[in-house]
C-alpha cells in the first residue's frame, strides 16, 4: 500500500538504504519527457542500438 504523501515526504532513510537508492538511480531515467528523450539519444548513441526495452512501474 502507498503511503500519503506528507508521510513518504517525512520518511527517513538509513544509510544501506541510501546506498541503495543511489545505486538504482545509476539505472534508471527520471525527468521530464524532454529529458528522458535526451537521456535516451544518449544510451542509443552509446550502445549503437534502435530499440530500448521499457519497464515502467506505476506504484
């Protein structure tokens, strides 16, 4: 279940917990659409492909 957002906004992370968080992030996307399309061109140039697989996760 997901919590309202004042409380996720006072949610405190440890320290294994940020570490994981800042692991996941190298990974993944996130910003605008103008961005994410930037940030694509990018990997698309990067590993010389045409196609991107996509997992989105609505939670």
């Amino acid at each position: 279940m997901v919590p309202p957002i004042d409380l996720a906004k006072k949610r405190t992370y440890n320290q294994e917990e940020m570490e994981e968080i800042k692991q996941n992030r190298k990974r993944t996307l996130i910003g605008t659409p103008r961005s994410i399309k930037k940030q694509l061109e990018s990997l698309q140039d990067l590993y010389d492909t045409d196609e991107f697989f996509n997992h989105y996760q609505h939670i």
